[in-house]
C-alpha cells in the first residue's frame, strides 16, 4: 500500500496540439518502511503523468525517483500500488485545473 505524504499536480501544456487528451504531471512523496525494498533514508518519490482522455483515463508513465540526489530508481510499483497511484491521480487531477 502506497502511504503518501505529500503530492503537488500540474497540467502539461501542449502548445503544439500533439498529445491526445490532457495530461498532468504529479509529484507524490511517499513513505516507505526501513524493511521495504525501495527505502532509502534520503527519501523516495514518484514521478507520474496522468492522461485525461475521451476514451478513459490512464498513468502514461511512472518513475521512482530518490529524493535528495534526484536519482531515478530501477525499481517498479507492484500492480496494486499502480493501481492505488491510477486511482489517487484519477482522484487529484482537477486539482491542477483550478489553479
């Protein structure tokens, strides 16, 4: 279970009109357990961009990213975290919109 601390969303400009949809970036802090394979002690985040679009919505893409050095991660969320991140981003999204 993803435990999120802190997020910040924003909408993807798209000037050129090449993206279908809208899309969103998010930024989410989460927590991690000292025994979990992801922890470090510098912080971990997820980097994910979120497509809001006719025929439903999605997670484009998704990075884990270590706080401190900025560092990408060569780990994946598991299938029930992906689907917790889908659903939190489905959740948030408009928040960007009413900025």
């Amino acid at each position: 279970m993803l435990e999120i601390t802190t997020y910040s969303v924003e909408f993807i400009k798209d000037p050129f009109g090449i993206l279908s949809g809208r899309r969103y970036e998010f930024l989410v802090d989460i927590e991690l357990d000292e025994e979990d394979d992801l922890y470090s002690s510098n912080g971990i985040y997820i980097r994910a961009v979120y497509s809001v679009e006719e025929g439903g919505n999605r997670l484009v893409k998704h990075e884990l990213i270590e706080r401190v050095t900025d560092k990408l991660l060569d780990f994946e969320l598991e299938d029930e975290e992906v689907e917790e991140l889908l659903a939190f981003c489905a959740e948030h999204y408009a928040e960007a919109d009413a900025q």
